[in-house]
C-alpha cells in the first residue's frame, strides 16, 4: 500500500520563476472587452496559446527597426546612410493558398495590401482568379455535404462549404481571354516578356476594381508571384487561347530570380514571413529566404499534419534545418483553419500597428 499511495502521491519540484500559468479570460466584466480576450489566447493553452504566440511574433516583425540593430552593435553591421530617413522596417512575405481568396479572407488581404502593410505576395493560381472572379460574381455560402452530383447537374461548383456558380468562370474568360490576345500583341510587337508576376500586374491594372486585391498590389507596386499560374482556370483559358490564337510565352525563370532577390536583396531588412496554408506558397517563400541563410521572423497558419512528410504539415523547425528560417528565430505554428485565425491575427496586429498617417511608403 505503501508503494502506491507513494507511485499516486509523487512529489513534484518546484516550478522555475517566470513560468506561465493558465488563465482565460473571465468574461466577468458587464460588457466583453475583445481586446484583453484576445490577449488571453497566450495564456489558455493548446492551439490559443499558439495563435497568441502567432500574435506575438507578427507584433515582432511589424516592431523591428534597423536602428534597433544598431543600437544594439553599436552600428558594425550597418551604412549610416541606411539607418537616417524613413524607418527601415521589416519586409514582409505574406503567402496564401486559393481557397482562401474564395473565403472571407480575401477581405483581410485586401485590407493589407491597399494600406502597403506588406511587400511581397505568393499565391496559386486560384488565388489570383477567384479574386477577380469575385468582383465580377458573387460567391456563397453552402455546405460541406452538398452532393456533388446534384451541384454538377446545376453547373454549381463547390469549394468547401462555398458554392460558386459556373456562369462566374464564363464571366472571367469574356474578360480574361481579350487581354490573352492583347499580351500576344505585345510580345511580338514590343517584345514583351511576359513573367506571371508580370501578367497579374497587369490584371489589377486591367480589373479597375476597388474591391480587388490585384488592384490594390498593382496600385502600390507589390509584386505577387504565381509559378503554377496555369494550374487553374485560367490555365484552361490558355490552354484553349494557345490552339485559337497560338504564341503566347510565359517566363518562369524570370519569376524565380525576381522572387529569390527578394530575399537576397532585402538586406538591410529583415524578413518576415507569413503564411496561410501549405503548398506551393509555403514552399516558394521558405526556399526564397533560404537565398539570405533564412527568414528572421515567422507565422505559419494551417491544419496539415507533418506525419506523412509532406512540406505542408511541416513544423517551422524542419525549416529551420534547411536554413529556410533562421536559427535564432522564434517561429510559431498555429494549427488552425486560417479563416478563423488569420482575421483576429490581423486585428492584433496590423490593425494596431498601423497608422493612417504613418504608413511605409
């Protein structure tokens, strides 16, 4: 009995000083005060905890100014000329997977983008479709168990528990193919070199919709960057152009080497990534900071698992192995479905960071 009431009764050692405890939010007060509930994330545990880490590490990122690092060595590392002037913040890769456009998320992209809050987009191709989709057609609501063939019989496409009708993809193309021709146009007139990046410049340019996030990247010069542009619609758009009125070339090479010198080049800056979802965008933003020894800041957003070894469920730390973040980062991982993180990671942070009068320019 002895020998099992000590197995049951364990004493345990002494916490160290510092450590936190778990408290949530009391919900006590009259009204809610969203702001201290979000701040209690941190502090309840499980996948909270790792979105108020997530909170805490794009506060981090947003924070950092190259006079800090100055400070800090006494200028060493540092042109003089750099530190003087407009603050040198933190350059930041934001990437995203399709679905996420299609979802409400666009709408807090969006907000990014036309307040320049951040430098370097990376998305699929339906990343970039469905945003001008959306400012052509609607999306809705649906349910994740409506049958596909019922949907299939209606000319109803389903993403997730989203319904998107089939006349939305007939509006793109009568807008989409028209610039094909024109893009033809010039590169055998002027010899244009078309990269991806290039063309959805164009599109938000061509799209002259408010409610677009090519617009607002094309308005304020901020690169978007697609390698799979045609693993989507308008890769069916251009497949079909290809046989009606055949030429057009797209330059990928071109694309690698201005996304790679992205990072390579962002010195004085550090960098931060974040990023909702996994696949390509994942992957193209790591491998592109590996270029600079690894990102200095970074948010991973996303429900995949690292069980079956894929890139997509890979914790920062397997990043870190390749030199893709760096070692002395402080990355976190939030195993969330982005819709509902990535919208109260903004509210705490670029939505309190930045202000109207104080923008990067």
């Amino acid at each position: 009995m002895e020998a099992a009431a000590e197995a049951v009764l364990q004493r345990s050692s002494e916490m160290e000083d510092g450590t936190p405890h778990v408290q949530g939010y009391a919900f006590e007060e009259e009204e809610t005060d969203y702001d201290k509930l979000l701040e209690s994330m941190v502090r309840s545990g499980f996948q909270a905890t790792a979105l108020g880490r997530a909170m805490d590490e794009v506060n981090r990122m947003l924070d950092w100014r190259l006079e800090h690092d100055v400070e800090d060595d006494g200028g060493a590392n540092c042109d003089e000329k750099e530190v003087h002037g407009d603050p040198v913040r933190t350059k930041i890769f934001l990437g995203f997977t399709s679905n996420l456009i299609s979802s409400g998320v666009r709408e807090s992209i969006l907000y990014l983008v036309k307040n320049r809050m951040v430098d370097v987009l990376v998305t699929t191709a339906g990343g970039v479709e469905e945003d001008f989709i959306k400012c052509m057609a609607k999306t809705y609501l649906g349910d994740f168990s409506l049958k596909g063939k019922d949907l299939r019989e209606k000319g109803m496409n389903r993403i997730g528990n989203l319904v998107v009708p089939n006349d939305n993809y007939c509006k793109f193309e009568d807008w989409f193919v028209p610039i094909l021709d024109q893009l033809l146009v010039e590169q055998e007139r002027e010899g244009v070199i078309w990269t991806p990046s290039k063309i959805i410049h164009r599109l938000g340019k061509e799209i002259d919709c408010t409610e677009s996030v090519y617009y607002w990247c094309y308005k304020n010069n901020i690169p978007v960057y697609c390698p799979a542009l045609t693993d989507g619609s308008m890769g069916d758009m251009i497949y079909f152009h290809a046989f009606k009125n055949p030429g057009l070339q797209i330059d990928i090479v071109g694309d690698i080497v201005a996304m790679n010198n992205e990072a390579v080049y962002a010195k004085p800056r550090k960098t931060g990534i974040i990023i909702l979802g996994g696949g390509l965008p994942k992957h193209h933003i790591c491998n592109a900071n590996l270029m600079k020894n690894g990102a200095d800041f970074a948010v991973f957003v996303n429900t995949a698992q690292e069980f079956d070894g894929s890139d997509s469920g890979a914790r920062p730390d397997e990043a870190v192995s390749w030199g893709k973040i760096r070692a002395d980062a402080s990355p976190v991982k939030v195993c969330c479905d982005a819709t509902i993180a990535f919208p109260l990671i903004v509210a705490q942070t670029f939505k309190k960071r930045f202000k109207w009068d104080t923008r990067p320019s």
